[in-house]
C-alpha cells in the first residue's frame, strides 16, 4: 500500500532486496516478472504508472516509468512464449471502463 517492493527467497522470511518508495508512495496494484527474461520485472501503481525493472542494469531504480494517460488502469498482465528466444513480449492493461489494451515490449527488456 505504500509503494514498497520486497524481493524474497522462498527459504527465508527476510527479503533480498527491499525498495522503498518505488511508486512515490503510490500503491502498487500489480506486478509481474517478464516471461522471457528473469531479471525485468513491470509494477503497475495505484496511477496507472508502469515501472520496468531490470536488475541486470540497475537494482536500485526502475529503467523506465511509462503512464498510462486518460484512463484508470486496474490490472496488468504479461504476454510471452518464456520457451521462445525470439523477444517478443506483450503487456495487456484493464481499464476502469472494461477496455483491455495489449502493447509490445521492446525488445531489450524481452530478450533472454
């Protein structure tokens, strides 16, 4: 509720890593690991922001911030073939409205 992000290892309760205040205090709503590259992981926030993070080249920040403008976005769902190496990865965002949006990811947060 607070825009805190916990990163755990299924045999301890203390968390790896641990961001505060990632979404600027936002709550997060979502998040999902990208299916086809293990260290980008997307937050969607309370705003309808989307926050890409790959902790290959940074673990401190998101690489991107992207918002989603007019509209409430209340859901997010990441699309991919994880068995698949050809980087393609879609996102698909519900609206308040019931309107469901699919966007390509580019690719250098999709590739293996």
């Amino acid at each position: 509720s607070d825009g805190s992000i916990r990163l755990h290892q299924m045999t301890s309760e203390y968390p790896l890593m641990q961001w505060n205040d990632s979404t600027s205090g936002q709550p997060v709503i979502a998040l999902q690991w990208a299916l086809t590259r293990p260290a980008v992981f997307f937050v969607l926030d309370a705003s309808s922001n989307i926050y890409i993070w790959d902790l290959l080249e940074n673990d401190l920040l998101p690489v991107a911030k992207q918002t989603i403008p007019s509209e409430n976005v209340i859901t997010m769902a990441l699309l991919g073939e994880p068995e698949k190496t050809n980087g393609l990865l879609g996102i698909a965002l519900a609206k308040d409205s019931g309107q469901i949006d699919i966007h390509s990811v580019k690719k250098k947060w999709a590739l293996p």
